[in-house]
C-alpha cells in the first residue's frame, strides 16, 4: 500500500529529526521537518500536512503554546513527543488539542504504529457521527443503546455506559481523567478520579474477559484511557 | 542553603501547631483531673507538685521545640497555686517553697525539651547520613553498570564503521543486535535513575493520588510480555477493588523492575506471579517466580545497589543493584517497606506494601511508620 500522507516532524534534535525521516521516508511517507515552532507554523499554513509529530521541547518556543496556537485554525492530528515521567506534560497537551503522544525513548514499531492510529482518526474526522462501533467482540450501539461482548448483552448502569460510549466514539484516542470527568458527570462537578477508577473497574469486570489484563480499555498510567479502535 | 535550612528549622522551634497545643491541653488537664480527684480523696496536697512536674516532664518530651514544656511549667505554676495550695482558688504568692517549685518545673522543662530536640536532631542526622550511605552505593553500582553497556556499544559502533562490508553479514549483524540491546539496557537503566528525580529529596517523599493497583499491575505486566517471553507472568487479584495512594509512575517501576529481575535472574523460572491483596490498612504486592532463588548471602545486601554483577556468571544478564536499589528507596518513600525471600518450594518472593489510607492518626490501622 501507498502511504501518501504528508507527515511535518517537528524537532529540535537533529538526531532524532534525522532517524525519524529515515523511518518514515522507508514507510512511504511523504517528510517535511523543521527544528523550531516558527517554521512549523508557516509549514502547517502552507502545504497542510496530514499529520505533526511536534517535540515539546522547542527552542524558540514553548510546544504547548505552539499546539494551542495552531489548534486555532487547523484540525491537523497532531502527536506529541514528551519524555516519561512528564504525565502533567502529556495531559496538558492532549488537553490543547493533541492526538495523541508518544513517549521518549521510543521504538520504531510504536512510531509507526501511533502515527497509523492518528491519521485514521484525521480521516475519521471529517466522516460524521456513528452510532454503531464494534472492535474484537465488543459492539456498542448508541441508537438502541445495546452493548454486547461475544454476542452476550451487558448490563451497564447508567454512568458506565456513559463512560464506555464516550470512551467509543474516541476509540484508539487517550481521553484523560479530568476530560472524562467533565464529559460524564458535567463540568461543576466535584466528582474526583477516584469515583471514575471505582466505574472503570466496574466496567472491566462486566466486559472484559480478563479484567486483569483488559484488553477492550487499557490505562494510561498517570494520563487516562484509551479504548481500542472500534469499527 | 545551609543558612536557610537552619533557620527555618529555628523557626519550627517557635511555630504554633494545633497538634503540640492540643497535646499540652489535654496532658495539664488530666494532670488536674487527677489532682482534684486526689483531693477528694483525701491526701492531695503534697503529691500536687509531682503530678505536675511530671506533667511538665510529659508535654517537654511529647512536643517539639521548648515552648510547650515552658508554657507548660509557667500554667503549672500558677494551676497549684491557684487550685491546690491554700487558699484554695486564690493566688498567693507569699507561699513558702514557691520560688523553689518554680525554678524547678522550669528546670525540668528546659532540660528535658533540649535532649527532645537534641535526640530528633540525631535521628535526623543518622537518617542523612544512611541517604549519603545509600547514594554513594548507588554512584558506584551506577558508575559500573553504565560504563560496560558503554563500552561495548561504541566498541561494536566502532567495528562496524571501520570494517563495514568486510566482516561477513552475519557477523554484522550480530554486533548490530548487540548494540540494540546494550542501549535498550541503558534505556531502562536510565529512566530508573531519572524516576529517583520524583523523589522529593529533602523530606523522601513522593506526591500521592489515589491509584488502583490493578491498573498499574496489568500495565507493567503489559509492558513486561511485550519484552520477555519467558518465564510467563501471571496475575493474581481478588475481586474487590484495591486503591492506594501513590505515584503510579514510581510503582509500575518497582514492579517492572521485580518482574525483570525474576527473568534474568531467575534461573530456571517457568512462571512469575504478582499477586496483590490488602491486608488491614497496607495494600500488599508480591513478585513470586519458582526458579532458584537469592542466594542465602546476597539477601542482606539486596537492596543496597552493592549486590553488583562481580560473580554474575551469565554474559548475558546484567546486575539488577541498581534496580532493586531503586526499588527500595521508591517504596520507603511512600511510607511501605520492601522484603525479600526465599520461598521454602524454590524460588524467590519479593514482596512491599504501600499505606491505603493517606496521613497520620489513622488509629484502626495502627500501622506506625515513623521513620
């Protein structure tokens, strides 16, 4: 297969620029890259990637206010690259708009497989609401309000299935606990994580085979979940 | 720096706090208490001066600083005066004896509030230095580990650039898997270096929330299967939900690292297991693997980062000092202890707990962990 997409990285190493257009270059992809958020911006203005991988740490500016900047007029998927250990980073960034991020040092497998993931939500984007999502067993019908794994109905209370359509129409994308929050129990709220982890461990327990090793809603540890891509 | 320390800590001596306040309250008043129930009784007079001296003695060690001992001996004073001493419920200060008990309660005040001071000036101290202990065994063990892995990468980068198309592929290749895995080992090594960071170092602590262990146990050993085949992790959960509070970065970390330890270092191990349970106030975690155990005589100085790869035999497995070592000062610094054992079946158990309930004063858990 063709990979057509445009792919901007945005990296202050050269290094790291350097082996990441090698790998995506291998991979089809068509490389645009630049060091410092000034040229990113023009970049993304002028030739309209399908996606931005954006470092962080930038020279010339700070890479958060660079995403929130350019999430003002564009809707490019966007994949942060942060250091682990740096949890505050990643939530803030989702929280200004990325996609999705992925963490320092990484492997070229998960790369390649976070920027697989955020092109298809750039593509999904612009498809219109579904209201039937199914992925490895599980099939979630928000219009008759059925969740089923394997076939077998499951009862959910009314939060849960909250939790899990919200969690389905952002399949493959890490929603964080304060968003999670806000979209379940409204935004004034005083509901804490604790409530929410409380309902997720509910949940793994009705639709997971093995609720120790879930494989339908995986945690991201200090961030949020993440829901495997639905169909 | 120093000077700053030392004047906060100066300070201390002298800040209000509601705990050291309620305390002096309440030790004056059973001192009281028990003095108007002596009365009553019949012989209270000449035991009055005891009981609050030694309730002066009481608050001067139970509280921090000497504000408390002295305040304590000046209400003394003036409580047997007004209430014990004829006249009853009048001040007299033209009593006999009275400068006498006065110089004395305060006496008693001020020594016993200076060893206080002095004893948890010690304690603090002692606990410095076994840090000091502690990082100088970790810059060694440190110092060590990263120069091998080093070495070797920029000795087989420097092999394959000179003699590239010489050597024969395979050969090649070899080197270039070799480097791979020297800097994947550097990798892991070096974000556990970096997870001490979140350490806060002065007070040894970390910022707590609330986590649910099961979470943070299926993604380390998530993270676990995707770098080990073998030996095969398994979990064991109850049914209920187990929440604790805790950095859940620093966590996964202690149980990848117990988990990766089992499969280097476990010779023989066909399956590890992390087991988690709650038992009263502490959530407990175990890493149990059936291969062939800690040796006997590395158990005591497991932890200390200087249980180094001297007589590590295999090539291929490196020390895991720094990572248990590691694994010890994350888990002391949330309050839980780190354990290991050998388990009488075969095999090596490792196994810490964390506190599930946030603070002090937590009279049901009875778990005190003062350090």
């Amino acid at each position: 297969m063709r990979n057509a997409a445009t792919i901007l990285i945005v990296e202050d190493d050269e290094r790291i620029r350097n082996y990441m257009r090698t790998v995506l270059a291998s991979c089809d992809y068509a490389v645009l890259e630049t060091g410092n958020a000034k040229t990113a911006l023009s970049i993304v203005a002028s030739h309209n990637p399908d996606l931005v991988i954006l470092d962080l740490g930038l020279p010339d500016r700070d890479g958060q206010e660079l995403l929130s900047e350019m999430r003002q007029w564009s809707r490019v998927p966007v994949v942060v690259i942060s250091a682990r250990g740096l949890e505050k980073d990643k939530v803030t960034a989702l929280d200004n708009g990325a996609d999705d991020y992925i963490t320092k040092p990484f492997g070229t497998d998960e790369l390649l497989a976070r920027i697989r993931a955020a092109l298809r939500h750039g593509r999904q984007r612009n498809e219109g609401e579904r209201t039937v999502f199914s992925g490895n067993g599980l099939v979630v019908d928000t219009e008759r309000r059925i969740v089923r794994v394997d076939g077998q109905p499951i009862h959910l209370t009314q939060i849960e299935y909250k939790i899990v359509t919200l969690l389905c129409r952002n399949s493959g994308k890490v929603l964080t606990h304060d968003y999670m929050i806000r979209e379940v129990w409204g935004p004034f709220s005083n509901c804490d994580t604790q409530l929410l982890r409380v309902n997720m461990a509910n949940i793994r327990r009705k639709i997971e085979k093995d609720p120790t090793m879930p494989e339908y809603i995986t945690t991201e540890i200090g961030v949020g979940y993440r829901m495997i891509e639905m169909d | 720096m120093l000077r700053r320390k030392g004047g906060n800590r100066r300070e201390r001596m002298f800040l209000f706090s509601w705990r050291d306040a309620g305390v002096t309250a309440l030790i004056l008043a059973a001192a009281t208490l028990l003095c108007f129930l002596m009365r009553n009784i019949g012989d209270g007079e000449n035991y009055v001066s005891m009981v609050f001296l030694f309730a002066v003695a009481l608050v001067s060690r139970t509280t921090s600083g000497y504000f408390y001992g002295v305040a304590a001996s000046v209400v003394g004073v003036f409580g047997v005066n007004y209430a014990f001493t004829k006249p009853y419920m009048a001040l007299c200060f033209s009593l006999t004896g009275y400068p006498l008990t006065f110089i004395t309660m305060l006496a008693v005040a001020v020594l016993i509030s200076g060893m206080t001071t002095q004893l948890k000036r010690q304690v603090r101290q002692n606990y410095n230095a076994r840090l000091e202990d502690m990082r100088a065994n970790l810059l060694r063990a440190v110092s060590h580990d990263l120069r091998t892995p080093l070495t070797s990468i920029s000795g087989a980068a420097s092999v394959l650039s000179r003699n590239l198309g010489k050597i024969d592929e395979k050969r090649q290749r070899a080197l270039l898997n070799e480097i791979s895995g020297d800097a994947e080992w550097l990798i892991r090594m070096v974000e556990n270096l970096l997870s001490i960071t979140r350490i806060n170092a002065e007070r040894a602590s970390v910022k707590k929330v609330p986590e649910a262990a099961e979470e943070i146990v299926s993604e380390a050993v998530r993270k676990y299967r995707k770098r080990f085949g073998a030996p095969a992790a398994e979990i064991a959960m109850p049914g209920e939900l187990i929440m604790a509070p805790m950095d859940a970065i620093l966590i996964e970390q202690v149980i990848t690292n117990l988990l990766e330890n089992a499969a280097l270092h476990a010779t023989g191990a066909t399956w590890v297991r992390v087991t988690v349970k709650k038992q009263g106030c502490e959530a407990v975690f175990e890493v149990e693997d059936n291969g062939g155990g800690i040796e006997p005589d590395k158990l005591p100085v497991l932890f200390d980062g200087s249980a180094s790869s001297y007589n590590d035999s295999a090539a291929n497995s490196r020390s895991m000092g720094i990572g248990l070592s590691v694994c010890r000062t994350i888990i002391s610094a949330h309050g839980g202890t780190l354990t290991a054992e050998n388990v009488p079946g075969g095999g090596a158990r490792f196994r810490f707990t964390l506190p599930t309930e946030e603070g002090e004063g937590h009279a049901q858990c009875g778990n005190h962990t003062h350090r």
